[in-house]
C-alpha cells in the first residue's frame, strides 16, 4: 500500500508537459468559441430578418443598430462613465456583502447557539423584496452613493451567508474529529480543517452573489442616479429609445460574464486540490 501511495504522489507531482498546456489552452479557445455559437447566431438571424422585411426592427432593433448606438456613446465619452461608475457600485456593495455574508455565515455554522439567534431572522429579512429596500435605504441614507451600496451589498449578503453556512453544515464529521484528535485549537480547526473543507461552496456562494450584485444594482441606480447603466436604461424607456435599453442590457451581460470569469480565474489555484469530474474532462 505504500508503494501505491508513493506511485500515485510521484505521478501527481510531475509537470504538466507543454503539450498539455497546449492542449488545455486549445480546449479554452474551442469552448469560448462554442459559448458565442449561440448568441451570434441569434444575431445573425435577427439582423436578417429586419433586412429582409419578415420582422419589424422598431421596438426590437437589429443589431447592427445596437452596434451604432455602443459606438456613439462610445465616442461621446459616456458610455465609460456609465460602466465606471456601475462597476465602482457593485466593486464596493460586493466586497461588503462578502465580508458581512462570510462572516455572519461562519457564526451560524460553527455555533449552533447563534444559529439559533441569527439565521430565524436572516431566513425572514431574505424573503424581503430588493424593491422593498429603497425607501428605507433613501429615508437612512439618502439618494447618494452610500444607499446604492448599501443595497447591493444586501442582495450579496444573503446567497454568500446561506452559502458558508450550508457548506460549514455539511463538513464530514469524520474530518473534525480527526482534528480534535490532534488537539487543534479552535483557529487552528478552522483554518485547516474548515476553510478547505468548505472552499469549494465558497466560492460557488461568491458567484452567486457576485450574479445578484449585478442585479440589485439596477434598482439602485433607479434611486435617483445621474450615471450609471441603470440611468441608460431609464434614460432610454423615457425617451423610448429601445436600442439603447438593449445595448445597456447586453453591456450588463458582459461585464456579469467577465466579472464571474475574473472571480473563477482568480480562485483556479486554490481549488487545484479537487480531483472531481471536471478536472478529468
């Protein structure tokens, strides 16, 4: 047995060769393209259809005219106010949910007394509507940015709190017990048993709450913002400029996708440990 062990640690720390690099980076590519197959192809047959006169292009306009209207705002100068200041809304509200989520999220899951004392009361407060948030948001807070923040990191809070405390939950005990056999003290038992244990679901719960970040901060910047991609969204209903409704709504999407690719790029490494289905594919 300990021969098989000392093969399968050897095999495992040998380099990945470069053709393996290779290949995976080859495999990225093919997968990026696949993931754009099905969106461009839709833009492909809308345009058509505008052009060829089977669907009007008013109310849905083709693409080459979403096109256009990124370009303008682009030259104007407003389009990278815009996703400045959304990006700087969601960045701040985001890294509070977090750290606010994480936290509370480990007090509920190590001890079952504050369990039993916070989560009744979160499990409530996360059935409120984000809508239901603004009024008393603006009323504490007024208009300004500290109130666009505060509900962002709101709808954050909540998958990431859930997210720690079903993962710290669900630990093996077997594992635990393992680390009182070694008398680990209670920091010791979190940082090398717990936090491990529970990264995986972590960072799942970061990315679902990084995807309601994303969200929460339209109804945000409805509270009375002067830039912003919600403002565009607005600014386009009222003077009925659908194009720029799609635009907004397609730039949202990017800087969602990129955001979440930055966030699973940026945890790739601490996850390296996993053997599970996808690392064999």
């Amino acid at each position: 047995m300990t021969a098989t062990l000392d093969t399968d640690t050897a095999v495992s720390s040998v380099p990945v060769r470069a053709d393996e690099v290779r290949r995976r980076r080859g495999f990225s590519l093919f997968g990026l393209a696949i993931g754009l197959a099905v969106p461009l192809a839709l833009a492909l047959l809308w345009e058509a259809a505008v052009r060829l006169g089977l669907a009007p292009g008013r109310l849905m306009p083709p693409p080459s005219r979403i096109a256009l209207t990124l370009y303008d705002l682009a030259v104007g100068g407003s389009l990278l106010m815009h996703v400045t200041a959304t990006t700087a809304r969601v960045a701040a509200g985001f890294a509070l949910g977090v750290v606010a989520g994480t936290l509370f999220g480990a007090l509920a899951g190590y001890s079952g007394t504050m369990r039993q004392l916070l989560d009744p009361t979160l499990q409530g407060l996360r059935a409120v509507p984000s809508i239901a948030w603004v009024p008393l948001f603006i009323l504490w807070l007024g208009i300004f940015e500290e109130s666009k923040i505060a509900l962002i990191a709101v709808g954050v809070f909540f998958p990431v709190y859930l997210g720690v405390l079903g993962a710290i939950l669900s630990v093996d005990r077997k594992i635990v017990e393992v680390g009182r056999v070694y008398r680990l003290s209670g920091p010791a038992m979190v940082r090398r048993i717990l936090l491990p244990a529970i990264l995986p679901e972590f960072i799942i719960a970061v990315r679902s709450g990084l995807g309601l970040g994303w969200m929460f901060v339209v109804a945000a910047e409805f509270m009375g913002a002067s830039e912003g991609l919600g403002f565009l969204l607005v600014d386009g209903q009222q003077l009925g400029k659908p194009d720029q409704i799609i635009a907004s709504i397609l730039i949202f999407a990017v800087l969602g996708k990129l955001s979440d690719a930055i966030l699973v790029a940026a945890s790739a490494p601490l996850l390296r440990w996993q053997d599970g289905f996808a690392a064999r594919r």
